[in-house]
C-alpha cells in the first residue's frame, strides 16, 4: 500500500506542477494554444506575478466549450492593492467589471472583461491559491478525467453545452448528492 499512496502523492504533485507552470497549454488543444496566447499577449500573469497567479477552471482540463472563460485564481493579501492593479492594467478592457464578495469563505476581489477571443475573470482571495475552492475542483477533476474514460469527459462536455456549469456536471456524472461544488470537496480526501 504505501507504494500506492506514494504514487497518489505524485500525481498530486504532478498536478500542481502543471497547472502553475502555463507550457502545457502552448502543445494542447486549439482553445489551450489561443488561452495560451492570449494569456501571453495581455501579459496577465506577469503584472499579477505578486499575486501568485494560477489559471483555473475547463481550459486547464481540456473541457472547454465555446463560452468557457479564461479564470485566474490569485493570493490577496491586500484587496485595495490588488484593486488598483487590476483597474490600471485591465481596467480599459471592453466589458470591465470590478466587484468584492464575500459569498466565500473570505472575502474576494474580482474583476471580468472581454478581449478578442475569452471573457477573462480574476479572482483574488487572502489564501493561498493552492487552498482556494476554484484550485482544489480542478485539482479534483483533473484527477477524476486521469481515472475515467474519454467517453467520461465527453459527457463532462455534452453536459456542458446544456448549459450546466463543471462541478454540477462532475456531480451529475458522479451521482453526487447534495451542492455540487462542496460534494466535489467531500470526495477530496478519498481522491488523494
């Protein structure tokens, strides 16, 4: 058994490797490479370095479909910082829009605005990023996608285009009772 557990430990640590470090989206898909690109020519991870940026959500997983956005989840420590940021590097964007929340467990900033081709959603939280909801779903169902068959993700997709959001259709698909978004938490620990 411990070779078994070691082995979940590496797939997490893999995980969080990937999804930190953007490359793997430069190879994938078409809609990987133009997030790549976009990402790069707005230059969104580099302005918001200190915030330790980390793109989250479908085009991570490969589930996108035509409407899914490009979601980037940060570490706030200061809210009005961060605000500033956002305002004078992405505030002239079409569609900008700047809002706190504090429907989480901690209170968010959150910005939207559209480019060419992705509405773009930046969301800061005072917690590492690693710890935040939006991370830990898709770590979770990226670990569910490595362990199920393509014809599961094409339901994930299917489901998708009927206008239900991830974690219901990860939920639906799992037969998860209950808020879809904390059923996926509660199934966490037996993942990993």
């Amino acid at each position: 058994m411990p070779i078994i557990d070691d082995y979940e430990l590496l797939l997490t640590k893999i995980a969080n490797m990937v999804f930190k470090n953007l490359e793997y989206l430069r190879t994938g898909s078409e809609i990987q490479k133009l997030a790549y690109k976009e990402i790069l020519d707005l230059k969104i991870m580099s302005i918001l370095a200190e915030f330790q940026p980390v793109l989250t959500g479908t085009i991570p997983l490969d589930i996108a479909i035509a409407s899914s956005d490009l979601d980037i989840s940060c570490y706030v420590e200061n809210h009005t910082e961060f605000k500033e940021k956002l305002i004078a590097n992405f505030g002239n964007n079409d569609d900008f829009k700047l809002w706190k929340t504090s429907k989480f467990t901690e209170l968010a900033t959150v910005c939207s605005f559209k480019t060419r081709y992705f509405e773009i959603e930046i969301f800061g939280q005072n917690l590492p990023v690693n710890q935040q909801n939006a991370y830990r779903h898709m770590v979770i169902e990226h670990k569910i996608l490595q362990e199920k068959d393509e014809n599961f993700r094409t339901e994930i997709i299917k489901l998708k285009n009927q206008d239900l959001k991830t974690e219901p259709a990860f939920a639906k698909l799992l037969q998860l009772e209950g808020n879809p978004y904390q059923s996926l938490l509660d199934i966490e620990n037996q993942l990993f």
